[in-house]
C-alpha cells in the first residue's frame, strides 16, 4: 500500500514542501530510505521502529521503502522521524489517508512515541502556507512558533498515538493561537540606559550617528574606558523592529536553534558579542551541515566584536562580503546557501598592546614596530568598510565622582527614529533602509555638497590620504549628521564632523 504525507526542509533560511511517499509491501522485512537523506535522517527507521510499537500499534512485518521528494536535494534533521512514522500508518489502514491531505508534519521522535521539537519551525510554516495547506502539526514546543504564520493553523501535539487520534477525529485539538503585540510589549524593556556611561560624550553622539544611519564604529582606548559598556547599549537607541525585520531576525534563530521558547519571536535587536577566538565557520556560517554564523544571528541587531586585533586574521576578513551586501554565500560542492547578515559592526580595540598609548597617566611600554604590528592586523579594506572610528580616552576622576547624568537612551532614540523616518521617505521602494546603504548613484543624488564643503572635503583627502571608499563613507556619515538635525542639505559643519570620525586616518597619537 502506498500512503502520502506532507512535510518540509529548510534550504538557506527558507523552507520547502517535501512529499514523503511510503510503500509497503509483501517480502523480507526491509527498511529503505531514499532521496538523498543525511545520517540522521538514515536512522529515523530505528526511532520509528520503536516509537510506533511502544505507542500500542504493530510494526509491519513488510518491505517499507520511504521516498523523500524531490530526492535530487539532500535531507538533513530529524524532521521526517513523525511524517515516516505517519505515512507507515497509513498505509496499513490505522490512519484515514485523506486526513492527511491537509497538513504538513514535522517533528522528531523518541522511542516511547513523544514528540520533540525541531528547527526552523517558523521558515516550515511559511511553506506550508504557500503551498496552500490547511495546517501545520508539530510539537507543542514549536506550536507557538508556526502560529506566528497567519492564515494556518498550528496543532501543537504531545505524542505518536494523540496525533493519530486527531487525525481519525477522535480527538480535537485547538490551533494555537497567539497575540503578537504582546510579544512585542514583553520585550519593550530594558534595564540598560545610555545614562549610565559616566563621561564619554562625543563618543555617544557618535553611537547617536551610527544608529540613526547603519554606520559601522571603531572605538579606540585604553583598557576600562568604558568600550564594551558603550557597545552594549546600542541596541537601546536603535529603532523598535517591525514586523518584518522581527519575521526575518526569528527565521535565522529557529534555523540556528538558539530560538527561546519562551519567547519565540524576535522583537529586539539581536546583540552578539563572540569570543576573539572564534573561527570563520563560527562567525560567517557554514560547517559541514551549514549553519548561520554570528553574522546572521546579529540580523537586524549589533555584532560586537571585542579585542578586534585579537582575532585571527582570515577571521576578519571574511567579514568584508557582509559588511558590503549585507549578506553571507556559503558555498559547498552540493549547495549553495545564502544567509541575511544586515547588522551594525561595533568594533572596539586598544590603542597598542599593553593599552596606554597615549594615556596621560600611565606609561606605554610599547616599540613603535609592535604598534605597527599590532594594528597591521586589521586590514586597510576592512577598516575602510568602518565609517566611523572614534577616541575613547580614559574618564577622569570628576566624571566619575559626579552625579551630573547625561542624556537617556529614550531622549537619543526620539532623535534617531526621526532621523529613520527621514530615510524611510527618501528611499521608499528603492530596498535601502539606511544612509550607510547608499550606493554611488544615490550618493550622487542625496549627498550634493557645495562649494564650501567641496574645499573642506579636498582639503580632508589631501592630508588625510582617504581612500575612494573612505571618501563615501564620510558623505554618507554627514549625510545622516544632516538628518538628525533635520537639514535637507548637507552643511560644511556635517563634514567637518564626519572627518572628525576618520581618526585612523590621522593617525593615532
């Protein structure tokens, strides 16, 4: 007997509808999976074996071949452990067919017959819509998670023999069904604040200006100024995510599998901070069943690198195709996948090895060709792809003693979303969301700057030696200066400011 039954894989961070046909007939006891499944999927025939006795049926004593279509896409997971499970079934008349017709099934499988929890809920049940399917049936774990997809239903059940009983219609189960909004007030809060940082006040109106435009940042400072702290407060002062940012930050951490269960949609900005000993696979994605990288993971959110000297050298330059497309291609022999990696780099590094280049206080002990060696290790086209490098010297006793409180994360984000707004309206269809987006045609366009400018801009490049690159970055760094203060044009003073932020092309004293 032959049975049909609906599930799905995920390729990149989408999903699609695979059809897992299975076949039972007279001969030797057999069991064969075909259709390009990976190990997991190859050992699915003993988790099923097992989980269909001890749910109280019997096993067919039968040749059972198992089709995974289409079968020129390899199988990975352990998804299909419920569809097989299913399928057998049905094909030996204990589930009506046509009950399966409508929905797709996905989860994995212990030997007493419970159902567990899979990856890429989410991405599956985009699929299972656009395949015109009545419903997803998974975990109660995933349940939530496939209720984000309107127009579906999302069945979340407990084990093998509840969901037979569902689907001979014995037993109702209710969709899940969630309220969106909810998630996005639960995670409305934060007991981070920009006010917190004592001193450091051009160091925040930088942090102002990469917000409000998508620009990149390098701190440079000694040990205990205040980087990281700085760098963790980001996230505060970016705008609030809408429903299609939250869609696409929660597809890439259901596929990862670093999705909480708790809340199951990602509704604030993503910050990821890896260690500096991190490898490339671990940062850009990949792996020998590829998985989105820290990159991916800081979607739509920051990605923080600490030490940024510290960390291998190939390790950072695979960062330059994120940086510059805003995504990630891992390509193997089989495949090629393609990640979203739309972040806000915040870099941060010490001024020369022991630290204190520079310090008034305290001595450094460095050679000059140790400084040279030291930063030779972040690459020149790296360091262009920055927009902004920024100072961040020690804070004085005074700053610290005082009880003066600068401004809240609150009062700096009401200027950064109007900022957004702006850009918002000036690229609207053009599938660009920050000034730091901006290619040359649009530069050309939104970035005219006159006569003045023009003197202060030549003068820059002379003595500073900027690259073409460096030559955008800092107009579309004035570009949003400009927008924060609600100008059209492009003043003398936005550039001067951008230059300011040049400050390894000056040169670090």
């Amino acid at each position: 007997m032959l049975s049909k039954v609906f599930s799905s894989a995920v390729l990149g961070i989408d999903a699609y509808l695979v059809e897992v046909e299975v076949d039972t007939s007279h001969g030797l006891p057999f069991f064969s999976t075909v259709g390009l499944p990976d190990n997991a999927v190859k050992e699915s025939k003993d988790r099923v074996r097992a989980a269909i006795k001890n749910s109280g049926y019997d096993f067919p004593a039968k040749h059972i071949t198992v089709n995974l279509a289409p079968a020129n896409v390899k199988k990975e997971g352990t998804t299909f452990d419920l569809p097989v499970s299913l399928g057998i079934l049905s094909a030996e008349g204990i589930i009506k067919k046509e009950a399966l017709a409508d929905y797709m099934i996905l989860g994995e499988l212990s030997l007493d017959g419970r159902v567990k929890p899979i990856r890429g809920a989410l991405p599956m049940a985009v699929a299972a819509k656009r395949a015109g399917l009545k419903g997803v049936i998974l975990s109660r774990e995933n349940a939530e998670e496939a209720a984000l997809v309107d127009g579906i239903e999302s069945i979340g059940i407990k084990n093998l023999s509840q969901l037979v009983e569902f689907l001979n219609g014995r037993l109702e189960i209710q969709p899940c069904r969630i309220d969106v909004k909810e998630y996005f007030k639960a995670d409305g809060e934060t007991h981070l604040d920009l006010n917190e940082v004592k001193g450091q006040e051009h160091v925040k109106r930088a942090m102002e200006v990469a917000a409000a435009g998508g620009h990149n940042v390098l701190m440079i400072g000694p040990p205990g100024s205040g980087k990281t702290m700085l760098a963790r407060r980001m996230p505060t002062i970016l705008a609030d995510m809408d429903m299609e940012e939250a869609i696409e930050a929660t597809k890439v951490h259901s596929i990862a599998g670093v999705l909480d269960r708790k809340q199951v949609l990602v509704t604030i900005r993503p910050f990821r901070s890896p260690h500096h000993t991190i490898s490339d696979a671990g940062l850009i994605g990949g792996g020998h069943i590829p998985r989105p990288g820290e990159v991916s993971l800081a979607h739509n959110g920051v990605l923080f690198l600490d030490e940024l000297p510290e960390f291998k050298k190939n390790v950072l330059e695979v960062l330059r195709q994120p940086l510059e497309d805003g995504h990630v291609t891992i390509s193997r022999a089989a495949m090629s996948l393609t990640y979203p990696s739309r972040f806000i780099l915040i870099a941060a590094m010490n001024p020369c090895p022991c630290g204190f280049l520079g310090d008034l206080h305290k001595e450094c002990r460095c050679t000059p060709m140790q400084i040279q060696k030291y930063r030779a290790k972040i690459s020149g086209p790296l360091l262009d792809r920055i927009d902004i490098h920024c100072d961040v010297p020690a804070v004085r006793f005074k700053e610290l003693s005082g009880d003066t409180k600068g401004e809240s994360s609150r009062d700096i984000k009401t200027r950064v979303d109007k900022a957004r707004r702006l850009q918002s309206e000036r690229f609207k269809g053009k599938k660009i969301y920050f000034n730091s987006q901006m290619t040359s045609h649009y530069i050309k366009k939104f970035c005219e700057i006159d006569e003045d400018g023009k003197r202060l801009l030549e003068m820059a490049i002379d003595r500073l030696g900027l690259s073409a690159r460096a030559y955008t970055r800092v107009l579309k760094v004035a570009r949003t200066i400009a927008d924060l203060e609600g100008e059209e044009n492009i003043k003398p003073q936005h550039l001067s400011e951008a230059i300011q932020y040049r400050s390894l092309d000056r040169g670090m004293v």
